[in-house]
C-alpha cells in the first residue's frame, strides 16, 4: 500500500442492501432490470471507465441499489400476492429456477406490473443487446501516449550480440 491510497468512508459504505433470496430476485429480475435500466448502465459506464476500480463508482453503486429498493417497495405495494405466488412456484417447482413450469403464474405477475407499474416483460435478449445510453458523465479523456526520451532509433551495428540461449536467433538458418 501506499500514501496516495484513500479508503471509502464507513458512512460512504453503507447502502441498505436487497434482501431477497434467489428466486424472488430472479422473479423480479427482468422487471427490476428495465425499471433501473438507466442507473445501471451509469453504473457500468463508470465500472468501465474507472479502470474496474470500484471505489470511484460507489455514488452509481448506492443509486442503482436504491432504485432497486425503490422497486421492490412498489412491487410489494401493488403485486405482492402475485409475486410471491411466482416466486413460490419458481422456488418449489423448478429445479434450476426456471420459469418453464410457472407461465400461468408468470402471466398473472407480468399483467399486474403492467397494470400497476407500467412495465412490460422484456422480451427475450432485452438486456445482452446493445442499447444507446445517453449520460450525463462529464466525457472521460483518453490518457496520452506516454513518449520516452532519449531512446535511439535503432541499435548501433557495432553493439555487442552475446549468442542465443537456447539456439540460433535465426531459426529458420538451422
């Protein structure tokens, strides 16, 4: 470690987190995914941007986090016996949590989003196809090449060439 590195702040690290097991956040997945469509691709823009440096994207971290809150909050206020219904049927009838043997529940939730919350299901690929985001990030300038000086052209002819280790240098001479 050195001087130059700063740690977040405890107060910068507590966020409320989603407490949700497995299959009712994969229940609310797809929904959840297009209501905070826009702060998680913030999110990611800074991920990238950052060098993968989490620290500096706490601030988008925190607000895709809430957004999610946000939604599951309205989700249990409008659909919450339809949810848990899904949820229950995704959970207890399928093996590897998948929707295939829950479409008539799933039928039931997806109209009550759409009722409530406005939302449709998105369709099958949505998410894993590329979307224009339009942000209001300040654009990240490209770091300069870095120029080293004093660095010949090339070698002279005359400088010392020990032989090759493991062989020839010119393999193909063999």
């Amino acid at each position: 470690m050195s001087q130059k590195l700063t740690l977040p702040t405890e107060e910068e690290l507590t966020v409320e987190e989603i407490p949700l097991s497995t299959p009712a956040f994969k229940t609310a997945s797809y929904h959840m995914g297009k209501y905070c469509l826009f702060q998680s691709r913030e999110f990611m823009l800074c991920h990238n941007e950052m060098e993968k440096d989490p620290r500096k994207c706490l601030k988008e971290g925190a607000e895709l986090t809430a957004c999610g809150m946000e939604f599951l909050r309205k989700l249990k206020k409008h659909c919450n016996d339809e949810f848990e219904t899904y949820w229950h049927c995704i959970e207890n009838r399928s093996p590897d949590l998948g929707p295939k043997k829950c479409r008539k529940t799933q039928k039931v939730y997806d109209k009550c989003v759409l009722d409530h919350l406005e939302l449709e299901r998105p369709y099958v690929g949505f998410h894993s196809r590329p979307h224009m985001h339009i942000s209001n990030r300040p654009k990240l300038e490209p770091e300069p090449p870095k120029v080293y000086t004093g660095v010949p052209d090339r070698l002279p002819d005359n400088y010392p060439k020990p032989p090759a280790k493991y062989g020839s240098r010119a393999w193909w001479w063999e």
